[in-house]
C-alpha cells in the first residue's frame, strides 16, 4: 500500500500541471465522497461540504463565499461527471500541450473555469427565466471546455480517431459540443450548459489574440507563479539538508538542462505566435513533440 501511495505521490511530484490538475480534481472527489460516508454513517446530512466548495448563484452568498469562483472547477460528486471530464482534459491536453507550454494550459484551465462560473452568475442573476432559480455549479466542464476550443482553434485539423465513426478534425468535435451545450440550456443543468459556453468562449479569444502576438492571458502567471512557490517552498522547508553532495551537482545539472530547455520552447512558442506552426524547421517540430510528451 505505502510502494502504491509512493509511486502516486512521484507521479504528481514529477508530472506536469496536466498530471496535476487531474490528481488534485481526483483526490477533491474521493475526500468529498469519503467524508460523505462517514456523515451517512453517523446519521447526519450528506454532501454539505459542497456548500463551501461549489458556487452558488446567489451573489449575496458569493460575497461570503469569493473562493467559490475557483474551488467549484475541481469539485465534483458524480462519477461518471468527473470520469467525463478528465478523459477530456486528458485528451484535449495532451493535444495542446504539443503545441502550447504548461504555464498555458494551466491558466486556460483556470481563466476558462473563471470565465464559466462569471457567465454562469451573469445568467442566473439578469435573465428572468432564471429569477426562482436557486442552484449551484460544481465540475471541471467550463475549464476543460476553455481547454478543448483553444487547443481546437489553434490546431483545427488535428485529427481524433473516434470509435465507430473513424479519423474526426477536432475544430468538428469542439463545434458539436459548443452546440450540444447551446441546446441543452433549456435542460435541468443549464447552470452547467451556460458555464460551458463561458468556457469556450476563453479558449477562443486566449488563441485568437495568441496567433496575434497577445497573451491575454498573462496577467494570470504572477499569480500563479506565487502560489505555486508557496506550496514548493512548504515543500522544500519539510526537508533537511545536512551537506553538498554529488547529488546535488546532478541536481544542478539538471535544473541547468531544464531550463534551456524551456528557452528554446518558448522561443520556438514566439515563433508559431509570429509566422504560425508551418514556419518551424523539422527540428523545432521535434522538440516540440519531445516536450509535450513529458
């Protein structure tokens, strides 16, 4: 049991935010369904704690409540929601991150969910169809919505192969979805269907300034960038560091490595934004696909 937790606390060590964002929407829903059990068990009122997590429509309990912005798009409680999900995250991801650094796919991910939830409020709050309306929004669908149109807009003719129907443009599979999601508002999760569109409509404005030399999305990183160094530097204060060894020079070495590495990328990144994909050499093609595997 300790070498199964081990390998999975290296895999989330180790992997990229792609690895990280799944593992963390993973563990939110056994920890929410976990303690769901053992409120069942003592006789008390199931899924409260999805109060604290999930956003609400009512703007005077957002006020209370601001964290629910963010909180909401790692939160689920049904498993074929979050199985739906992250298949698509994974999927759609791995595609983006072919052509796309990391830092991007994570602020696609949480400005695609932030823009969900706000279109989602906006909705709720000014459309009279949805005055007596008291709900909730939980799930990744808006951030990974945000993830599958920008990864669609900029490389529309990668193909998917889809069983029983064979070889799909992806630009096809992300419009089928945007206008499933349009229909299904008059549904009884239009809350979910609106953010949805939200979602969307990030990925596609984050790429169609991209292609334009603009990261819209670049206000973001900052921020990301400290919360992050927060929780590493929680990390690496747990550690105690007795002497300099050889390991360390290999430590080194290999933080050296990374980080020409990911000069390189983003310069070649600054040249797909300028003159497009077609532009690169079969090398800077390659280094690209080497670094979207990882």
């Amino acid at each position: 049991m300790m070498s199964l937790f081990n390998e999975l606390r290296n895999a989330y060590k180790n992997g990229g935010y792609l690895t990280r964002l799944i593992y963390i929407n993973v563990i939110i829903f056994f920890l929410i369904r976990g303690i769901d059990v053992i409120l069942f068990l003592m006789g008390l009122p199931m899924g409260t704690i999805l109060n604290y997590l999930a956003l609400p429509n009512d703007l005077g309990l957002l006020l209370y409540r601001p964290w629910t912005l963010v909180t909401y798009m790692f939160v689920h409680y049904s498993f074929f929601h979050i199985l739906s999900n992250l298949l698509f995250l994974y999927w759609f991801g791995r595609i983006f991150l072919q052509y796309l650094n990391q830092k991007k796919l994570l602020s696609t991910y949480i400005i695609g969910g932030i823009c969900g939830g706000l279109l989602y409020l906006i909705a709720f709050n000014s459309l009279g169809v949805f005055s007596q309306s008291n709900s909730i929004l939980l799930g990744a669908s808006a951030a990974v919505f945000a993830i599958v149109v920008a990864t669609a807009v900029y490389a529309p003719n990668y193909q998917l192969y889809l069983m029983f129907i064979g070889p799909v443009r992806i630009k096809y599979i992300a419009l089928f979805y945007i206008a499933l999601s349009t229909i299904l508002i008059t549904s009884n999760n239009a809350g979910g269907n609106i953010a949805h569109l939200g979602g969307a409509l990030w990925g596609y404005l984050f790429i169609h300034f991209l292609k334009k030399g603009k990261d819209i999305g670049s206000w973001i990183y900052p921020i990301l960038d400290k919360i992050i160094h927060i929780f590493s530097s929680s990390s690496k204060n747990m550690k105690v560091k007795y002497r300099r060894s050889a390991s360390d020079m290999d430590d080194q070495q290999y933080n050296i490595n990374k980080k020409s590495k990911e000069k390189e990328t983003n310069r070649i990144l600054d040249k797909i934004a300028k003159s497009g994909y077609d532009s690169l050499t079969q090398e800077e093609k390659n280094h690209l696909f080497k670094m979207g595997k990882k």
